[in-house]
C-alpha cells in the first residue's frame, strides 16, 4: 500500500486510518461507514434516522437503508430506519408502513380501519377491504364486503354468511343486533322481510308456512299459508292476506261495510255497483261471517 500509517479502503484510491473506514465496504458486516469520521458504526435500530454522514444521504431510500439500517428497510415519511408489517413496535416511525398496530406489531392489525385498496400494504395482512378495514383474505366486516344480494357479514366471525330463510332468529352478530326492522331485515333475511313478535325473518301473507314464526303478520295459517285469508275473524289488518281488517273480518282491500244487522256486505270500491244485483258471492260470505260475529257479541252481552 502507499499509504502511510495507515491502510488503503476497498475503493484501493483513498488512504484511511487503521481500523477506519471510506466506504461500507471497509466494515464488517451489521456495520456502515460513517464517512464524516471515517469510522465504522453499528447498523441504525428501528426509529432511528437514516444517517447522514458524507456517505449517506439521510434519507429513506433502498441504498440507505440497505446499506446502513439493521432491518435493510426504512420508514419514508420519517426518514427513518423500520421493520416490515408483523414485527413487534411500540411507535409508528418503526414501521415502513409508518403503522405501529393496536396489537404492537407494525401495520394496521386485523380488524383495524384507516386502509384504502390502494394502501393495503399498510395491514399485516396485506389485505384492505372494501370499506376500509384490514382483514384476511376472504373475511368481511360490513354487508358491503360480501355479496349482498345473497350473503351478509357476520361480524362475529368475519365471515360472508348466506342469508337467513323464513323462520330463522335475525343475526345478533356485533352488526346485526338481533332486532327485527327494515335495516336488519333488507340485510339479513332472505325475503328481506321479518316477524316483530317473533324476531325471526319472515314471509309476506299468502307465502306457505309451517309456523307462525315464519310470516311476518305472525300467523300461519290452517291451510298452510301465512296469513288470515278473506272471510276470517281478525285482529288487525297486517293480519290479513287481504290487508283489510273490517269489523273483526277479513275484508277484500279497499272494500267498506254497507248495510245493517245480519245483510250487512262488503262493498268494493273499484266500480262494483251498490245493489243487490251486483253484489259478489264473496260477499255473501263475509255477511254470514259478519253476521255469525255479532250474534256472538250479542249473545255475549246478554250472558253478562
């Protein structure tokens, strides 16, 4: 070597001193060259600038965090040394992702908001959904990551679930609350329907049942259908396959009651003249049930 009192770097152009360095190559391994004192330092921890030395820039790039970082990464907002996603942390500059998880790893944990499609790098999983959450691949975390026209997100489990069939108790499943009402139902149930009484999903009057449960008017029923066909005694309207509940009876909709005593009928409001003539045979059997109902009242009030 011509250098004197001294030994030459691997570059073999420049003279440094004994044990120093000009470059990183002049170091051993899990060391980089602080050129500014021509000495070899230990690899920058986690959260620790890049160095800026005379030889390295200070900023977060490949070659410096390659050549001067332990973890061969770095943290481009903070200009700083970083592990990669899953690696334990305790502050954000750590992290590539500039992430130090609820969990203490870096990124966004499972289950954890503030990603993008574009941004999934950012959760250990890699993987952003739809409305912003981390999570692993195939999971959900609102209706809005499944197939909402058969499948809705049990949140309980992350998981796409096929809709619920008539019958089958709304979801209570950390989204749903188990409540039966129009967000829940349209979400949730098959028919996108559901019964108040029973909190179960439900099927319109007139669909087939085996149980009360299963329709929305919570009734099911003799001849298998949800629902208090016309003719019938009843409660309310929403009771009726007809959707009128006239007088305790069962009622075409949109039909009034006309008459006294036991002749009293139905009569329809869509062009149907009023008389006798005109009458329709399903009339006559509302008046017999109309009929039948106030002999019972009447008999019931003479009892008493």
């Amino acid at each position: 070597s011509s250098c004197q009192s001294s030994t030459c770097s691997v570059d073999d152009t420049t003279c440094i001193p004994q044990g120093g360095c000009f470059v990183d190559g002049d170091c051993p391994s899990a060391k980089h060259c602080n050129r500014n004192a021509f000495a070899c330092e230990d690899d920058k921890a986690n959260g620790l600038p890049v160095p800026n030395d005379g030889l390295h820039t200070g900023i977060c790039n490949d070659a410096n965090a390659i050549a001067a970082c332990a973890s061969g990464r770095c943290n481009a907002q903070t200009n700083t040394c970083a592990a990669a996603n899953g690696v334990a942390c305790d502050q954000s500059n750590q992290c590539v992702a500039n992430v130090c998880g609820a969990n203490g790893k870096c990124g966004y944990a499972d289950g954890e908001s503030g990603c993008t499609l574009e941004s999934a790098s950012r959760c250990q999983s890699n993987l952003c959904t739809a409305s912003g959450v981390c999570l692993p691949a195939g999971k959900c975390w609102v209706d809005s990551d499944c197939d909402t026209a058969t499948q809705y997100c049990a949140r309980s489990t992350n998981t796409c679930t096929p809709k619920e069939r008539a019958g089958t108790p709304v979801p209570s499943d950390g989204l749903h609350d188990g409540t039966c009402n129009e967000a829940n139902a349209r979400a949730t149930c098959q028919s996108g329907t559901c019964n108040a009484d029973t909190k179960t999903c439900g099927d319109a009057n007139a669909r087939a049942c085996a149980e009360a449960s299963q329709c929305n008017s919570n009734v099911c029923f003799a001849d298998g259908a949800c629902g208090v066909p016309d003719a019938n005694q009843c409660r309310t309207s929403s009771e009726c396959r007809s959707g009128a509940c006239v007088e305790g009876v069962c009622a075409i909709r949109d039909a009034e009651i006309r008459g006294t005593g036991g002749m009293q009928c139905a009569v329809v409001h869509a062009g149907v003249r009023d008389d006798d003539d005109a009458l329709p045979l399903w009339s006559l059997g509302l008046a017999a049930a109309l009929a039948t109902v106030r002999r019972r009242r009447k008999n019931h009030e003479t009892t008493l």
